[in-house]
C-alpha cells in the first residue's frame, strides 16, 4: 500500500469526526509528506492547516495512521506547507507482505463523490442510479419532465428538502441527461455560496461583464443550496437579472433549497416569487423499505453482497437520511475488506457501534446543552428563557446550529428542546451563525473547539 493510499484510507476515516465545512477546508490537499522513523510529516497548504490541525486533530491523525501502518511504528507527527505532488522523500516503506491490501479499490470504499466543490457534473450522480420512493416521486418525476424537455416545462424547477436526501444528485442527473442527449448544451452548475464568491470577486476586479456573460448565457443552470442567498442583497439583485436573462429566453433554471423558497428569511419577495413561478418538490426522508432498497442499491454499485437480515438492521438503525447510510456502507465495506472478516449481524453491530462510539454518539441533546452551557458559563435555565441580551443571544444560536447540523434536527423539533420557541425564532437563528461563519474567523475557531469537546472520543 503506498503513502497516496494509506492517507486516503486515513482521510476516510477522519472525514466522520470532523465536520464537513472543516474537513473540506483543512484537509483539502493535504497528503503523506514523508514517513522516517517513527515520524510522519503531513503536507497541508498553509500555514493555517498547520495550526488548525495541531490545535485539534494532531492526536486523533497520529492514531489513525499508527493504526493504519503499525510497521512504520509512528511517534509523532508534524505537518508542514508544502504544494501537493512535492512528496519527494518517501523514506519508508511497508513490507511486501502487505501487498493484498494493495488490491484495495480505496477510491471504492471511501466515496468521495459528494464533495460539494466540483465545478462540473459528477457523472456518478445518474438517474439510473437514483433511487426512487414514496419519499421523492414526485421530484423524481418532475426532473425527468424537465430533463426530456429543458425550457419548456417547470421551469423554474425549485427542489426542496433536508441535507443528504438526495437534491444534489436529482439535479446534477438532470445536467447529465440533458448533456449525454445533447452534449453541447451550455451547463453551470454551481453550489450557491459559489455564485456569490464569484460575483463579489468580479465585482473587485472590476470584471461584472465577464461574470453577467458567463452566467446569463448558459442553456442550463443549476444552483445548488439557493437559501445562501439570504441576507445577500447584492448578489440577489444580480441572481435576479440572471434569473430573467435566463427565464426570458426559456433557459431552464434548477435551484435546491433546505426550505421552500417562501421560508428563506432576509429573500427579497421578488425572487421567492419567482422560484414559485415553475414546479416546487420536496423530497423527504425515505421510508424503511426505501432505505433498504437504497442500500441494496449501493452494494450493487460498489460490487459488495450483504445479507437481507443485515440490510434491514441498517435501515431500520439509521433513519436520518440517504449521506449517513452510504457513509455507513462505506465504512463496512472498509473495515470487511481491511480485516477480512465476514459480515455476519454482530460484525456489523460492532462497526456501528464502535462509529457511534468514535463519532461521541450517542450524542444527545443533553451533552451539547451540557458543553455548551459549560463553555458560556451559562446555566441552563439562562439559555432556555426569553431574555435577549448578548451575552445569551448568542450562545442560544450556536446551540440552535449545533442541534441543527450535528444532530440534524428540524426546526420544530429544537424549537421544542428551547422551551417551546417558534421554529421561525430557531431558523433565524441557525441562519445567522451560518452567515457569520462565512466571514467570523472568531466563531470559526469556537464553533470548532465546541465540536472538538463534542466529539472527543473519551
Ligand atoms: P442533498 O443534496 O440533498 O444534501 P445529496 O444529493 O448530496 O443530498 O445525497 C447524499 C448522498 O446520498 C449522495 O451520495 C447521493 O448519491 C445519495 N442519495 C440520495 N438520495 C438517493 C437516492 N434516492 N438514490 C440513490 N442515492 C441517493
Ligand atoms: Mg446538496
């Protein structure tokens, strides 16, 4: 197994502590720099990473890779700002008796195929392999409608629905079915957060024309994750200009969203008008038999058989949603094939509930208010009442965004655990720590040293 591999394995394996927006940002092109004696050095892009993974992941990288390559018998580690493909000095080097971990397609097991940040289509993300249910017929076939007939039906097609459930994939289907029909076709497809960089950078350098050029003469476009526009009033009037430039010439439009257009707080009424003007799904949690039927799927795909009996203990254990069971999936099929064991129902048990046991689940409500309060030095009741001041406004936020992306709860339901708020109060909320995390280096580091104690495995 070279270093290339083994990091990719370690990756696979961090990529479930850390947080998606940490993990994207910090170990973007990072590699194996070299291994020597009992030291290995990690390539990172700058000097952040540097401190950012000192600071928290140090340990937790250290053990996986001890793990991962016991012969090397590593004591520490360091990292170090150098370009990728600059790994010159490979000093070690793993024993040939490890050559059958070679045949490992890692690239199989860990799937990195929904990263966000991939400018064009992902050409896994097929209607063929889409699964369809009670859950998301409707946005299944209304994707269909617009893909045989780009322009001319819905359009604005608008999907809506939780994280992980599929939008991405229905969507960037649609690019690829309109592209395979018709390669010529002009596609974007962008996460929303993009459209917004670039149109400020083009404002910065002076280069709108260029921008309005690109975007308003595509025949498709896609903007993924459209309720980032909130609050963004620049970018609103442009996206607006864009929308119509678009529109107006039956250019087909296709946005997601995490809500229905009418909910984005701080969108001017003039855009949710218009997302309404074509067809709004929603796509919502798959059912038991859904799930089970997703994840005999996604064996196929990936070439691995499991007993019915297990397939349904995975579907009946993990109901939030499509990303966590693939994740599951890929986890087993990691630990199967590293450890060549079978996978009978107590071996799969154990792979979960080490994960669970890894990931600080179960994490409960009751931990995050506990952490949180502590590192506030709030008192629960503090946190819970209705007072506004900012000493407690805040805390109350980060706590409604913790609940919301860490243990992926709705609105209505953190609305409940904060003494009944309304589930409006709660969306602000979420949405302004959201917005400030873009810009607030600060909140960036807290938010990352309260998921640190949340997910700090002992
Ligand atoms: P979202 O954009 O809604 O957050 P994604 O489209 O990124 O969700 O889906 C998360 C993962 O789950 C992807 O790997 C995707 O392929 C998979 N997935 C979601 N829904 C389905 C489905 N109905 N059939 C097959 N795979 C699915
Ligand atoms: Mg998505």
């Amino acid at each position: 197994m070279d270093l290339t591999t083994i990091w990719k394995t370690a990756l696979g394996e961090l990529e479930i502590v850390v947080s998606k927006p940490n993990f994207s940002t910090w170990f973007k092109e990072t590699f194996i720099f070299q291994v020597d004696r009992g030291l290995v050095v990690i390539g990172v892009r700058n000097s952040f990473a540097i401190d950012w993974l000192t600071k928290y992941y140090k340990e937790h990288i250290l053990k996986t890779l001890q793990k991962l390559i016991p012969d090397a018998e590593l004591t520490e580690i360091k990292f170090k700002v150098s370009p990728p493909n600059s790994q010159t000095n490979i000093i070690f080097e793993l024993p040939k008796t490890n050559s059958e971990i070679e045949e490992i397609k890692i690239n199989e097991i860990i799937s990195h195929s929904d990263r966000p940040d991939n400018p064009i289509l992902n050409s896994k993300y097929s209607f063929d392999k889409f699964i369809v249910g009670t859950h998301n017929r409707l946005a299944h076939a209304a994707s269909l409608a617009v893909a045989s007939e780009p322009g001319k039906r819905h359009n604005p097609l608008f999907v809506y629905g939780g994280v992980g459930l599929g939008k991405t994939h229905l969507i960037q289907a649609i690019g690829n079915e309109i592209l395979a029909k018709n390669p010529k076709t002009q596609i974007i497809y962008a996460p929303c957060e993009r459209f917004a960089n670039e149109f400020i950078h083009a404002i910065q350098t002076k280069r709108t024309e260029e921008f309005k050029k690109k975007y308003r003469n595509v025949d498709l476009l896609l903007i993924d994750d459209i309720q980032f526009l909130s609050g963004k009033e620049g970018t609103q009037e442009e996206f607006f200009h864009t929308f119509n430039a678009l529109h107006q010439t039956n250019r087909q439009i296709i946005l997601t969203s995490d809500r229905m257009p009418q909910a984005i707080p701080e969108l001017e009424s003039r855009l949710s008008s218009r997302f309404i003007w074509g067809m709004v799904v929603d796509i919502k949690s798959p059912d038991l038999e859904t799930r089970a039927a997703i994840l005999k799927q996604k064996c196929l795909e990936k070439g691995t058989k499991l007993d019915d009996n297990i397939i349904e203990f995975l579907a009946q254990t993990i109901q939030n949603n499509v990303r966590e069971l693939e994740g599951a999936l890929n986890r087993i099929i990691a630990h199967l094939e590293l450890e060549r064991i079978e996978p009978t129902l107590p071996v799969i048990r154990q792979i979960l509930a080490d994960h669970q046991s890894q990931k600080g689940s179960g994490l409960t409500c009751s931990k995050i208010f506990g952490i949180i309060t502590g590192y506030y030095g709030l008192s629960n009741e503090e946190i819970l009442n209705s007072r506004r001041t900012k000493e407690v406004v805040h805390p109350r936020q980060v706590l409604m965004y913790i609940l919301r992306h860490e243990l992926g709860y709705s609105y209505p339901q953190i609305g409940r655990e904060l003494a009944g708020k309304d589930h409006t109060t709660i969306m602000h909320g979420v949405l302004k720590i959201e917005k400030e995390l873009i810009r607030n280096a600060q909140l960036q580091q807290e938010l990352a040293d309260l998921k640190d104690q949340i997910y700090r495995p002992y």
